[in-house]
C-alpha cells in the first residue's frame, strides 16, 4: 500500500506482529521535535523524541532507530 506520496506503507493486518520502523528525533527545541515528529508519523514511522544527546544515547541503548534525526 502507498499513502498519497507514493511512499510504500505496510498493510494494517497483513502481519500484525511487524512494527513500522522507529525513527528517533533529537534537538533542544521542544517545538522542533513536535514538528518533525508530526511529519515522521504522519509518514507512518514510529518516532521517539530526545531533548538532548546523552537522552537520545539512553534511548539508542533500548532500541536501535532506523533513523536518527
């Protein structure tokens, strides 16, 4: 399945155990990383938000991003 811009999305139900993949978002600015995370998810990603570097480490250490941006 493809969303409207052409960007390949998984099927809801074609396997319910597979996650999309995660996208981690980082910066200082807390209206940056709603922002880019809006758009990250809308684009059907998971997204996890960092305020800082040493935070965004502490989250890689749990579950490696796809993405880091």
């Amino acid at each position: 399945m493809t969303n409207h811009r052409g960007h390949v999305q998984a099927t809801p139900g074609a396997d319910d155990t597979a996650q999309p993949p995660l996208v981690l978002v980082v910066d200082d600015e807390a209206t940056i990383i709603d922002m880019v995370g809006r758009v990250v998810a809308d684009e059907g990603f998971r997204v996890a938000r960092a305020r800082n570097g040493q935070q965004a480490l502490d989250m890689i250490a749990g579950e490696r991003p796809a993405l880091i941006i």
